[in-house]
C-alpha cells in the first residue's frame, strides 16, 4: 500500500490500485512498531458505532507503508494501548478545560 501522510489525515491506496481518504485517530509505538488507529475520513461522527481499523507501519525499502495486523494478540496488545492512550488524552483535555 502507498500512503500519503497529511496532517491528521491520509491517503492510501491498495494492491488494487483503489484509493482510501483516512483519519488518523491515534497513533501508538508497540515493540518499537508504530500503529495508527484509523476511521474513513467521510464518516458520520455522530453515528453510534465507527468504523476503525488498526494498521501498522513498516519499512519498504526507504517508503513506510501500512499492513494489516494479522496476529491477534499483537492486535489486541496495541488496541489495548490505543484505547489507554486515547482515554488519557481525553482526560488530560478535560483537566485543560
């Protein structure tokens, strides 16, 4: 996959050569791996339930790319972390307030 890093979101495209706009929600270091928490940049943000998926990045040569998480303990691990450092956030702005 190819990506395009913007501000908070980004532009992917797959093997099929199909396009994705995406928000970056959070991104979090597991095992010295970065991951990105990502949503379709045109969801609904009132919708009850949104759509997110975990991907990681890794090295292709000398360009980052995203892959899917295929372990499923590793998944969980770095959705744990996610969660933790997205709750903290919230709580941190909330004290700011």
């Amino acid at each position: 996959m190819e990506q395009d890093y913007g501000a908070n979101y980004i532009s992917i495209t797959d093997e099929d050569g199909v396009e994705y706009e995406l928000e970056v929600l959070s991104t979090v270091t597991y095992k010295g791996a970065e991951y990105l928490a990502l949503t379709p940049a045109d969801a609904d943000e009132d919708a009850e339930e949104l759509e997110v998926s975990i991907l990681k990045s890794v090295m292709d040569g000398d360009e980052p790319v995203l892959v899917a998480v295929e372990d499923d303990a590793e998944l969980e691990a770095v959705y744990d972390l996610l969660m933790q450092t997205m709750f903290e956030d919230d709580e941190s702005e909330d004290l700011t307030l």
